[in-house]
C-alpha cells in the first residue's frame, strides 16, 4: 500500500519535468526574438561593412633626367618636406651642355647685332645711293643735251666755217655724252631697289633673331634639364618603396620612390542596398583592426559615382547572355575627423570597421 503514494509522487515529478522542457526552450526562442528585435531596433539606422581599408595619395618620384646617382639623401620611411632634396644624378655633362648652349647664344647675338647695324646702314645708304645716281643721270643727260647741240652745230655750219676734225670730235663728244647718259640711268635703275635692299636686310635681322630665340630656348632646356639632376619631393610625405641606391644609373621617368602623404581617409565599400539613406555628412564610428583601442569618428564625404567593378580593367558585359546578377559594391569616402593620437599616423591599406549612422 505504501507503493502507490511513490509512484504517484513520480508520475507527478515526471509531468513537470515535461512541461519544464518546452517552457525552457519557449522562453529561449522569446529572447532570441527580444534580442533580435532589439537589435534591429538599435541598428535600424545604421550601416556597416567590413570591406573598408585606410586610404590615402601615394605620389611616385621619377627623375626627369637620365644618369647616374651620386647622391642618396633619403631612407625608407623617412618623413620629408615639398621641395626638399631626394637624390642628386651626376650633373657634369648638363651643366657642359648649357655652357654650350650659352655659347652658341653669344655666338647668335653677335650676328643679329651685326645684322642690325646692316639694316640701319641700309636704310641710309641705300636711298643716298639712288639720290646720287639721280643727280648722275641729270648730269648726264645735261652733257648729253649740250654734245647732241655741239654735233648739229658743227654739222649746220658751211664748210668753210668749220673742219671735219671739229665736225668729228662734236660727233665723237655727243656719242660719249650719251652714253653716259645711259651708264648713269642704268645706275638709276639699279640704285631704285631701295626698298627691296632695305627688305632683305630687314629679313636677315628677322631670321637671326629668330635663331637667337632658338638658342635662348636651348639655353632654357639646358638649364632646366640641369636643375632636374636634383629630383626634389613635389610634396611633403613619407619615403616609402624605394628601389634606388647611390650609383646606380637611372632613365627619365623611371619610379624610384614614392611619397606617402599626409592625409588618410576610409573607402569602405558598401553594398548597393545599403545606400538608399547614406548621405554626405553623416556621422561615422570608426574601428580599426590593427589597433583596436583606437575609436576613431569621421563623416560620410562622398559616394562613389559609379561602382568598383565598372572602374576595373575588365569591366563586366552585362548584355551578354550569361549574365548572372551580382550585388554591387559603391566605394564610399570617409573622412576621419578625431580620434587618433598626437602625432600617430595611420599606414595606408588597414582594415577598418565603419558604422554610419544614418540619422
């Protein structure tokens, strides 16, 4: 008899623990849905990925000149200033090349000088000469006047009054006198190309001056091509990926180093569904895999007009027949206004974690 009060009490305990099971599990699947309806609530304005990276302007150095190096003055990862002197290529055979140029400038100078006085002589000369040869022809012509009077004098006379060796030498006289007259109108006719005289010493001026022009350009090229034997920094940053060692002999254009700049911004690559609310100016929380005390804040600074897969070499061809649709992603600009410490630079290429928020 004292069996059934066990066994009563055990069905009991078993009954319990049968609604304890589903209760449990009810109460888990409650919170899990408190839990994600929470969190939906907290983040419904906001917006992550885990595709974003530091960023900033990397500026390749490459010489202007060909040569070789004689003087490093830089080290990986050195900080330097605009302006300041990176290498320096052996300059010897620039600096024989402009004294060469400056010579033949002299040279090209002294000619125009020259030609300049031609052309001030000519525009005397030339307008002297015709006058004199004008005031020979009327000289002429007025003892040609007075021969051809003298001739037919002597012709009129009786014979008599005259002899054939004065008839002769009147005849003689008059053919000298004109051809005298025609020897100073032929000068006249030659003294009348003033002004074509005048011109081609007006082109000779203008053709030396130009050669002069070409060889102060010359001169400029040479100069310049000597001032590039010392390659500068076009602005301030950090010597990074440099491929140069003193003696080495280097060709224009080619990359030696490259600067790192001051400025650091975040691309973080957003999903296309993500950026129906992001607008420029909002606020962004900002973490930082390599450093994960830094909290780092910024703003959204721009979108992307366009979406990284159409900025790529090989762009997709969405009208081919096997398209298959794939969600895009926009790079987004981020800009970092606090967080990071006095002084601490942040290297290019880290892995970020941004939150926007989009209200």
């Amino acid at each position: 008899m004292n069996d059934q009060p066990v066994a009563a009490i055990g069905r009991t305990k078993q009954r319990a623990r049968s609604w304890r099971a589903p209760l449990v599990l009810l109460l888990i699947v409650l919170a899990a849905a408190a839990a994600s309806v929470g969190y939906w609530y907290v983040t419904r304005d906001e917006e992550t990925t885990d595709d974003a990276y530091t960023d900033g302007r990397v500026v390749t150095v490459a010489p202007q000149v060909a040569g070789l190096v004689v003087a490093l003055d830089v080290t990986d990862n050195q900080h330097v200033n605009a302006g300041e002197v990176l290498l320096e290529i052996d300059p010897r055979s620039y600096a024989a090349a402009r004294d060469a140029a400056a010579a033949n400038l002299q040279s090209e100078q002294a000619q125009l000088d020259s030609a300049r006085l031609n052309l001030a002589s000519a525009r005397v000369n030339y307008p002297a000469r015709l006058a004199m040869a004008q005031a020979a022809l009327a000289s002429a012509r007025a003892a040609q006047t007075k021969a051809q009077a003298d001739a037919r004098r002597q012709q009129g006379l009786p014979k008599a009054a005259t002899t054939q060796q004065d008839i002769d030498t009147a005849t003689a006289n008059r053919q000298a006198a004109d051809a005298q007259a025609e020897q100073a109108d032929a000068a006249v006719r030659q003294a009348d190309q003033v002004g074509n005289f005048i011109d081609q010493a007006a082109a000779q001026v203008n053709q030396l001056e130009a050669q002069v022009a070409l060889a102060q350009a010359q001169l400029d090229q040479a100069a310049l091509n000597l001032s590039w034997t010392r390659v500068v920094a076009p602005q301030e940053g950090w010597v990074t990926r440099r491929n140069v060692e003193q003696g080495n002999y280097v060709q224009a254009g080619q990359a030696l180093l490259a600067l790192v700049t001051p400025e650091v911004w975040i691309t973080a690559n957003f999903k296309e569904s993500q950026l129906d609310r992001m607008r420029a100016g909002q606020r962004v929380a900002i973490g930082v895999d390599a450093y994960s005390s830094l909290h780092l804040t910024g703003h959204v600074d721009s979108i992307q007009l366009g979406s990284g897969s159409r900025f790529t070499a090989f762009p997709p061809e969405n009208a081919t027949g096997n398209y298959v649709k794939i969600v895009q992603r926009v790079p987004v600009k981020i800009i970092i206004d606090g967080g990071l410490p006095a002084g601490f630079r942040l290297p290019l290429g880290l892995s970020v974690t941004p939150v926007v928020h989009l209200r």
